[in-house]
C-alpha cells in the first residue's frame, strides 16, 4: 500500500476534528469526523449562518459588525447588508475587518499608511483578540449547526467531550500569536480553559497548504525534488519549501517566510489611485471611493489579464447610460488603462518573485515545483506573470483551479490526520541573556566592567551575555531536544520567597549567522520571546545552604536544565535538575506578554 493513504481510524472512541481558518478578508472551516475502523474523510463547511445559499468556495467574510456598545450585531455570512436586511436598518454600526492584522508580530508591521488606516476602524471597548474570539464563535455555531443539518444521525452528545480544534496561522505569526490565538478560542467557547492545551494545536499556513497539495496532487509523493508552496492569501504570502524524505515523509528545507502583500494591497493600491483621480468630481465621497473600490475587489481583480486590457468599474450611484468622459465614466463605469491596474499588482509580484528566488538559492535541495494556493492565486494575472517569468527550471502550478481558497482549511485538518512534516527549520536563534563570572584580563569584560554584579556568593558577574540554545536555519526534528545547563543563585531572603523557576527566553533576529556573544552589540536584534516557568516547590525543600570558600556569603544554587522542543508547530519546554541523584522533569509553562 502506498505510504499516502490514509489508514483507517484506530482509536476506540469517536472523535470530531475542526480546522478553522480564518483570514485577513475570508474564513473558512474544514472537519473530520473519526470514527473507529472508518477511513477519515475530510469535509468542508459549505453553508454558514446567514448564508442563503450554499457556497462552493466553503468562505464567509472576516468581519464581525458591532453596536456601538460593543455588542456583535452581525458576523461572517451576516455582514452583507443586501442579505440581511435588519443590518442594513442598523445605525451607526461599526464594521471591523482585517483585525487579524493586529495580533501580527511587531517586525511584520505593514507600513502601507492606507492598512493603518483601516487597523484604526475599532471598537474602543473591543481587543483584536475578543473580536477574533466572537469571529470564531460565529464559525464554530456554523459548523456545530452544518455537521448536524449534514447527518441527521449523529448525536452532538456523542462528539462534543471528544472534539479536537486545529487553528492555522500565517508562517511569520510565533508562540504570542498562538497564545493569543487560543485565548480567542477559550471566549469564544470552543474548549474549557483546562482542556485547551491538549484540544487546540496550531499549524502554518504553509504547512497546511503542503498537505492539502499532497492530497490534491498524490504524484508529489514521488517527487525528489524540492517543493516551494506559495500561500497568496488576502494579508500575508507565506512561502514554505518542503523535500520528501526517505519515510516518505516531508522536511522543510528553508526558513518559511512571510510578507504583507496579499490580494488587500492591491485593492488598497486601486483605491489610492481612484481617490486621486476622482478627488475633485461629484464622484470623489469616501462612501462612493469606498464602493468603487469594493467593486474593483469582488469584480475586477481576479478577471485582471493583462496591461493591454484596461477595466472598467461600476459607479455605484449611476445608471449604466450615465457618461462623463472628463473622469473617464462611460456606460456608468470609470475606465482604469490597463498598465495603471498592473502597476496595483507590480509591488506584491515582484515581492512574491524575490522569495520563490531567495527559497530556492538557500536551499539545498534543487526546487522545480512551486504550487500555488490562496484566494489571491486565482488572479489570471498573478499566475501569468509568475509563469512568464519563471520559464526555465521551475514550473508554477496552480494546486487547484476551483477551490484554492480553501486550501489551508482542508490541509489543516490534513495536518492532524496525516501529519506528514516531520522536520522544520528555526527561522531565528534562539538563547537566554546570562551572567558570566568576571575576568578582568578579558577585554570584553574590561569593556563592561562598570556593568558588574555581585551574585549571592559574593562573586562578581557581567550581565548580557547571550547563550544559544538553537540556532537560526538549524534543521529541526520533532523529536529533538535542545538543552543547556544553569544555575541560579539565591540570598536567603530570595530563597524564602522563590516558588518558581523563570526563565526568559530571548530570540536574535540580526542579520548575522551567529549571534553576537553580547546583547549589548545588536541590542535592536534582541527580542524577548516568552518567560518559561516551572514550578520548584519540592526542589526548594531538598536544596542546602552554601558557603562560598574565600567569602562568609550564605546562598543557596539551584542547578537546572532548561529543555525545548523546537520541531513542533508549537514551543514545547522542559525544566529538569537532580533529587538524590535521579532526573526530575517537570513540563513549564510558557507565558506570553499581552
């Protein structure tokens, strides 16, 4: 049998897997329904509250629409005032979209003052995370009422103490983000805050658009040759690149990476230049640019094929007779020349065309393949000018011509059953700022000699030093641990307070291919990731106090081993120290800031 098939169900219980995706501008839900013996199929949500109809595209919009005391009023499907008539009834109603954009890490901020612009649009009483929780409140409720309406057997009792959530972010999102993302997802009822770490796991866009592809295309199984995934989606274009192994089993084989250029900026670009060229017309209010460039989206962006075509966008508040030809209006439609709309797709092009270039210079594993996935890869135009550009060694295909937009939502569920990434490679290094005992006769320390600290022994120390634990581009097992020795030392006054190990865990995003051994050096590349803490209440009980030989010092160490699994989707740590000779492990908690 061929190692791709799926093997049937082996657990003894029946379980419910949901897959939610949900994006920059479109959301969509993929589950599975395991039953014991039964081969796992996946399926995808295809009619959501307040839709009239069942879609084959299985999206709904990513907004949620708020009074003005904060109350959700509309979300999803509901957002659409021509199909919900009591929100269009609504006053002063507040739409937010793209809010995903706020829970970005800090180094991927768009700059683009346009997105910012939209970014402020926000309920002064609502955080990105509680409306990303109400999104996905609306998403799940679908789901629950869509599996129920689809099989009429099935019993909700029988799956709602066994459902597992699987939640896909972009490729640049980090444990904050997913920290974050699992808050969300506890609001919002999806699990108890007690079960959340064992029923919410999280999976790269990237990764999961592999494996919707390994689905839709089985001949990559037999693929040598490397495989670059493009994720065009609405905010973000992740890029992953992946080889197969000899289990049958796929690696990554470069850092993914992850850029603002989704299909929003092009829109954003068309609305810019619409606002300019209609700035002193009858045609120029932020309600008619805002529909104009609304119609430019839905209608005009996708069927784009070329410079030589110009388009023609409908203005909302004229007949189809209405002509005005000093704004280019005709048949109550604005023309935009065709070289005009290109260039509202040339800086994301040229972007997306640098990283399919960079992946397969870094890689070392020749790339052929470069699928694309993402509702933005429906554009004619985008897969065009990639394929035109990218004629000799690398074909660009797209992975499928109907559904690309629901790609991660369907290989996200995929990732649960088939999981076939087995490696991954750090996109950055990896340490803990440490004190290093102080040698005058080194000119690094004579340097920082005014930084000393006496530690509980009496001893002097240099604070800022970085210890690596994982260096950036390292490939990556699921099963591999990186650890590193410490110790801490404590005054008795420290000891009578100590309940907890904590140790920060920084991350080094320079340039370089090393980490400086100083913070102090790059201090702008240096970023706090998250505290790990580790509760050390027996420890405490067993350790004794020292004396320092050359000083009458009382202190007390504690020798400990800091663990971490960098290989899987999600950071998982250890701390480990000694009792009576025998190894204590004791799982941390990685803490977050907010």
């Amino acid at each position: 049998m061929a190692t791709h098939e799926r093997q049937p169900y082996s657990g003894k219980e029946r379980k419910l897997v949901i897959a939610i995706d949900v994006g920059t501008t479109f959301s969509g839900v993929s589950y599975t329904l395991l039953d014991p013996g039964l081969v796992p199929q996946i399926q995808p949500v295809t009619q959501f509250v307040g839709q009239r109809e069942p879609r084959g595209d299985s999206k709904v919009p990513s907004i949620v629409c708020y009074s003005q005391d904060g109350t959700v009023v509309a979300a999803g499907a509901e957002t659409d005032p021509e199909t919900n008539d009591a929100l269009a009834e609504m006053d002063d109603v507040i739409t937010v979209e793209w809010f995903k954009l706020h829970l970005r890490p800090p180094h991927l901020a768009p700059s683009q003052e346009f997105v910012l612009q939209k970014l402020r649009s926000f309920p002064k009483n609502k955080t990105p995370v509680q409306v990303f929780g109400d999104l996905l409140r609306y998403l799940f409720q679908s789901t629950k009422k869509y599996i129920m309406d689809s099989d009429s057997d099935l019993s909700w009792d029988s799956v709602e103490t066994n459902m597992y959530f699987v939640l896909s972010h972009p490729n640049g999102w980090e444990g904050k983000q997913q920290s974050q993302m699992r808050k969300a997802a506890i609001a919002a009822g999806l699990v108890d805050k007690s079960e959340a770490s064992e029923r919410i796991s999280f999976v790269s866009e990237g990764e999961a658009s592999l494996h919707f592809c390994l689905k839709k295309h089985p001949n990559l199984h037999n693929e040598r040759d490397g495989i670059l995934i493009v994720d065009c989606g609405g905010g973000t274009i992740d890029v992953s690149a992946y080889a197969q192994t000899i289990k049958g089993r796929f690696k990554e084989i470069t850092p993914p990476a992850c850029i603002f250029q989704g299909s929003i900026f092009v829109t954003c670009r068309a609305k810019e230049y619409l606002k300019q060229k209609l700035r002193n017309s009858k045609y120029g209010s932020e309600d008619e640019i805002e529909a104009l460039s609304s119609t430019f989206d839905k209608v005009n962006k996708c069927t784009f094929n070329g410079p030589t075509t110009p388009c023609y966008v409908r203005v909302r508040s004229r007949g189809l007779k209405y002509n005005d030809p000093e704004f280019d209006i005709q048949s109550g439609r604005t023309k935009i020349v065709g070289t005009q709309v290109a260039s509202f797709f040339e800086p994301a092009l040229q972007d997306i065309i640098r990283l399919i270039n960079r992946q397969c210079s870094v890689s070392t594993v020749t790339i052929k393949t470069v699928l694309l996935v993402g509702g933005f890869a429906r554009s004619n135009y985008l897969f065009s000018r990639l394929s035109s550009h990218f004629i000799h060694g690398v074909s660009i295909i797209r992975a499928d011509t109907i559904h690309l937009n629901k790609a991660v939502a369907d290989g996200a569920v995929s990732y649960y059953l088939d999981h076939y990434v087995t490696s991954r490679v750090s996109k950055y290094s990896y340490g803990i700022s440490v004190n290093v005992l102080f040698n005058p006769t080194d000119p690094e320390h004579a340097r920082r000699e005014n930084t000393k600290l006496m530690g509980a022994d009496g001893k002097y120390r240099i604070p800022g030093a970085f210890d690596t634990i994982l260096k950036k581009d390292t490939e990556v097992s699921e099963e591999t641990r990186f650890r590193k020795s410490y110790k801490r030392l404590f005054t008795l006054e420290e000891f009578f307070h100590w309940t907890e190990s904590t140790t920060s865990l920084q991350c080094y995003r320079g340039e370089a291919e090393s980490p400086p051994e100083w913070i102090d050096l790059e201090p702008d590349s240096f970023h706090h990731t998250c505290v790990i803490k580790a509760d050390v209440t027996n420890v405490k009980k067993r350790l004794s106090p020292r004396y320092d030989g050359d000083t009458i010092h009382l202190y007390f160490q504690f020798d400990h081993d800091v663990e971490m699994l960098f290989g899987l989707t999600e950071l998982k740590t250890y701390d480990t120290w000694k009792e009576n000779g025998r190894e204590k492990r004791s799982e941390a908690v990685v803490v977050y800031d907010d």
